[in-house]
C-alpha cells in the first residue's frame, strides 16, 4: 500500500473525530514513506495541524461549503468534464470497472469519481501505476489547486501535494480550459445556476498512457 495516498484520500474526505485523532498516525505515514517533496510536505503537514486542533463543527462547516457548495471545487471529478450529462454515466461506469478489475471493493456510498475513493483505490496500486492513473485527471486537480490557492485555502496543500504525486506536467490547454469556467461562490445564486450549465470539456490526456 502506498501510504501516502491513503493520508490524502482521509484529508479530502468530510472531516470527523476519528480524522482528528489520527493526526498524529498519518503524520507518521507521511514522514515514514517519504514520496512527498519538502514544500509539499509542509503544505499538507499544515492541513493536517489544522484540522487536528479545528473545531470539529467549524471545520464540517467549511468542508461542506468548499467541496459540496461550491461546484467550481467539487471533488467528483467528472464534474469538471462532463457536468451532468450522458457521458458522465458512462464514465463512471467505466471507471467503477476499473476498481473492479483492481479487486477494489467499494464499500462507501459515494460515486467512483469521489477523488478521496479514487485516492484509496490508487493506495492499493503499484507506485507505478498508481502515479500513471493519477496522471490522466492530473489537469483538473492541477485547476483544483489553483481554485483553493487562490481562496488561501488550506486544502491547497493536498491538492499540491497530488500534482507532485503524479511526477508529471498536466496539459496546459486543459489547465486554462478547467479554470477558464466559472469559479462560483455559493451564496451568488445567478453565478451558481450559470456554473451548472453543462460545457464541454475533453477528458486528459494529460501525461498518462491512455488519458
């Protein structure tokens, strides 16, 4: 298992006191297994503290208006391809048979695309494969980086700390495409209905074989 992967999947999931107690345990993880460069491991080491000494309500409360209000920031990847139309439903098929191939038992109810169910599923991957995975939708977590930086958001951290994961360069065409859509507010409810207009965005290819 590649721990690190594992310690990003529960940072980006909804936070609670289990996360909490386990601060110490991932801190632990990520020194042990070493992948992330220096600046990336402070960025995370700094979620990390933060979300162990939050109030536990407090720190709910923004995840949920980060990652579930705002759409711009949302953590089901295929969101930021596809909106919600017909091909989306395809993908995630596709990518539920991917888990399944791996001999990865989902056992949440949470849909394929769920970038923290993504990240465990890639924890039980080869290095490898795991970095080659994580390259084809490294440009949206590329987008979603800069989304956060921009809101000084300390989740910005985990999101760099995935690009450096992947050891790879996301298109920049894809990039600028992704960030050149609405950046919605939640409580700007004209922004919020223009951000959910489907608009089409290519999938990858990024710099894995096959995005």
């Amino acid at each position: 298992m590649t721990k690190s992967f594992k310690v990003l999947s529960l940072l980006l999931s909804y936070p609670d006191q289990a996360l909490q107690a386990a601060a110490p345990e991932l801190t632990s993880a990520l020194d042990d297994e070493a992948l992330l460069p220096a600046r990336e491991r402070r960025a995370v080491g700094r979620l990390l503290d933060d979300l162990a000494s939050a109030d536990l309500y407090d720190a709910q409360a923004r995840y949920v208006q980060l990652f579930d209000r705002t759409r711009s920031l949302s953590l089901h990847l295929f969101e930021h391809v596809h909106g919600e139309g017909r091909e989306r439903g395809q993908a995630l098929v596709d990518l539920a048979q991917v888990y399944d191939d791996g001999g990865f038992d989902v056992v949440v109810a949470e849909l394929p695309d769920f970038l923290p169910l993504f990240l465990e599923y890639l924890s039980t991957r080869p290095l490898p494969e795991a970095r080659l995975l994580l390259a084809e939708p490294l440009h949206i977590l590329q987008a979603l980086h800069e989304r956060l930086r921009k809101r000084r958001s300390v989740y910005a951290g985990a999101l760099a700390a995935l690009v450096a994961l992947a050891q790879c360069e996301a298109s920049a065409t894809e990039v600028e495409a992704l960030l050149a859509q609405a950046d919605d507010e939640p409580d700007d409810l004209t922004a919020l209905d223009r951000a959910w207009e489907d608009a089409p965005v290519t999938f990858g290819p990024g710099c894995g074989n096959g995005g």
